[in-house]
C-alpha cells in the first residue's frame, strides 16, 4: 500500500509499505478516508522527538472505514465509518478506569524509552515515534487500530467525513485543556496559539461556560477562523501587548484560566525567543516555551494553567518563581480523547462545534510532502493539509 513516511530531518516521502495485519484479536482495520496534518508532527519533522526512524508513517489523525476486524471486537463491523483516537488505551488498567486514557499502562508497547526520559510511560501514540510505541501512522491507505473496541468511535449519520475527521484528535486534545483547566460558568479564558488544538479549546470553553474566550496568534488567517467559526475574540501579539490587553480586558486582574495550545516550537518576538530558538537549534534545550512563558506573566493570580502544547524534554529561563508565588494550579496532558469524543461527535452533530473549516487545503496522499511543506512553513494560509485516500 502507499504511505506517507518519515525518511530523515524535515524529509517525506510516499513509499510501498505492507499492509497490516490483524495481530490481536482486539484489533481492527480501518482503511483511511482521510488524514490529517497536526502541530504536532512537525516537531517530528524537525527531529525534536527522539526515537523517529527511517521508514516510519506519519499521521495521527484520521477517519475510514471498517475493513476488517478482530473475532473478539463487539463494537464494530466490515463497513462501519469511525473516527479513530490518536492516543492508544486499553480501557481496562488502572489510568483508564481513572478516564485519563493517555497515561494507558498497556498502550505503549516500548514503556521503557519514555520512562527514562519522563520517570514514566505515556499510553501509545499512532506514528509518534517509537517511545510511543512505533505504530504505524493513518497517513497510509489502511492502519491497524489497537484496542478498537476503546479507540475507535463510529461516526453518526449526518456528520461529514471532514467533520469527523478533527473528532480524532484537534477537537478532544482542545476538550482536555478546556475540561482540565476547571472552567466555571463566567470564566475569562485566554487561550495561546489559534491551530486546530487552540480552536477546540476555545470553543470547548465557551460551551463549558466560559463568559468570555480570547485567542492569541499571529497568523491572519488562523485569528479569522477563529472570529468567524469559533466565535471568540483575538489578539495578534505581534501588534499587541498581551500582558497589557489581558489585563484591560479583566479589570486588571487577567485571565481566570490560560491554557498552551502552541508547544515546543513557539514562535515569538523579541531577545528571549532568539535566545530559545538558538539554544533549541544546537540542541543545548529541547523546547521552546515562549508562549508558556507569556501566559505565565499574563493570568492572574491564582490562576489555572493547561499547558496542551507537546513539550518533550527540558526548557530554560523558565518563571517558576512567577508560578509559585502567583499561587498556580498547572495541568498538562496528551489527550483523554476517549473520555470525549462521544460528547464532541453529537456536539457536531447538534450544530454546536465547527470543524470542517480547519481543512483549508485537501489534497491526494501523493502530494503528501508538499502538504507537509505548506503546513510546515504556513504557505497560502494552509492551517491543516489533509490527505485524502481512494474511495
């Protein structure tokens, strides 16, 4: 089959691979409809991830259609569309019973190369390298599904392949900043970084409660969805101050919750985020923190932080004299996807979540390196590239 693959440091390729097998009998095949490109994959790309290899699908994010399926799977059967949950869990060990589904004890079958650099082993990850498990990633015209009866989802009639689509991964990542950050009705919420991820979080907030969500990029065209489809307010920091109009905006206190929806390829402007690019490109950090920075300085006191944003390993220069006195309560998580994309399936369904629109470029699986490109380096207002396979 063809597949989009990972052939070295900012290098794509499609190749032949084979095709997959069932190899448990929890397992299904899904042949892929469409896939898409995340934030996320681009620190892969840039080999910020360790544990990548030659050969390696991409892709995480993704929908399709049942194809085949395991004699033990209950929930699904040869014909089925589902959206898939880029996060891999076996529903049954003590993190899943607890709902926090990417801290999965039986997901990742390499634990040991995250608990040398974490003290402990995340869950799977479909094509995050191999200390995630190195599965096999969607960008491909079939993909095993460990553990389907927990991971895979089927898609409700009336909700579009598009739509459902970012049900995999945008809209629950979102929905786990949103839900952990603890918003209660009246809520300002500020949120950093206007991707696929920033977007479901603002609009998780807003049906959570939140009286008033503001959203911070730079990209024109990432601020404009989010005004029209997402229906919350903005801020450009490269024209605004944000710790100025944060405050202004809430009496002077600041936001009641933050939450990171960038990472650890923050972009920025000024000494500090030069200091970080520069230290990140010679590998003397890992990541680059500065919108997790700014959002420490502009909340206010007290204040509840969600960092969503992929951090791998180690930063610099990092406020915890800020966040301590500051008395704040700080989250992160991959997503608990299979905790919400029940909720986000119908919340799309009743017309009360737009996600089609993050799709601004749809394209074969052959022009895969060039979506990769576009996205990667922000190209024709490209917020996501997605790949779709023959029908």
């Amino acid at each position: 089959m063809k597949a989009l693959c990972w052939t070295g440091v900012n290098k794509t390729s499609v190749e032949t691979v084979e095709d997959p097998k069932i190899l448990n009998d929890h397992d299904i095949i899904v042949k892929v409809r469409l896939s898409t490109t995340c934030g996320s994959d681009l620190h892969l790309l840039a080999g910020y991830i360790p544990s990548m290899r030659a050969g390696d699908v991409l892709g995480h994010e993704f929908m399709g259609e049942v194809a085949e399926v395991g004699k033990n799977v209950r929930n699904h059967k040869v014909g089925d569309r589902v959206t898939v949950c880029s996060f891999i869990a076996c529903g049954e060990c003590w993190y899943c019973s607890q709902k926090l589904y990417s801290l999965c004890d039986n997901g990742n079958p390499n634990p040991g190369l995250s608990e040398g650099m974490w003290g402990s082993a995340n869950g799977g990850c479909f094509a995050y390298s191999h200390m995630l498990g190195g599965f096999a990633g969607s960008h491909a015209e079939y993909v095993r599904v460990p553990y389907a009866d927990q991971g895979a989802f089927t898609v409700p009639d009336g909700v579009s392949d598009l739509a459902a689509l970012f049900a995999s991964d945008a809209a629950p990542t979102g929905w786990t900043g949103a839900d952990g950050a603890g918003i209660t009705p009246g809520d300002t919420v500020a949120v950093w970084g206007a991707g696929g991820v920033g977007q479901m979080a603002a609009r998780g907030a807003m049906l959570m409660g939140a009286e008033q969500v503001i959203v911070i990029d730079r990209l024109p065209e990432r601020l404009a969805q989010v005004r029209q489809h997402i229906g919350a307010d903005t801020l450009d920091y490269t024209e605004d101050s944000i710790v100025a109009e944060l405050k202004e905006r809430t009496g002077g206190r600041g936001p009641d919750v933050v939450i990171e929806a960038v990472g650890m390829e923050a972009h920025g402007t000024g000494p500090a985020y030069i200091y970080d690019q520069v230290k990140q490109q010679l590998r003397l950090q890992s990541d680059r923190p500065t919108a997790l920075r700014e959002a420490i300085y502009a909340c206010r006191k007290g204040v509840s932080l969600f960092i969503l944003g992929v951090f791998g390993g180690f930063v610099d220069k990092f406020p915890l004299g800020a966040m301590m006195n500051k008395s704040m309560t700080v989250r992160g998580a991959q997503q608990h996807g299979h905790r919400y994309i029940p909720q986000i399936l119908q919340h799309i369904a009743d017309g009360e979540l737009s996600t089609e629109h993050l799709a601004t470029h749809i394209m074969p699986l052959d022009q895969g390196p060039h979506g990769y490109e576009m996205f990667k380096n922000k190209q024709d207002g490209c917020v996501r590239a997605v790949f779709q396979l023959d029908r």
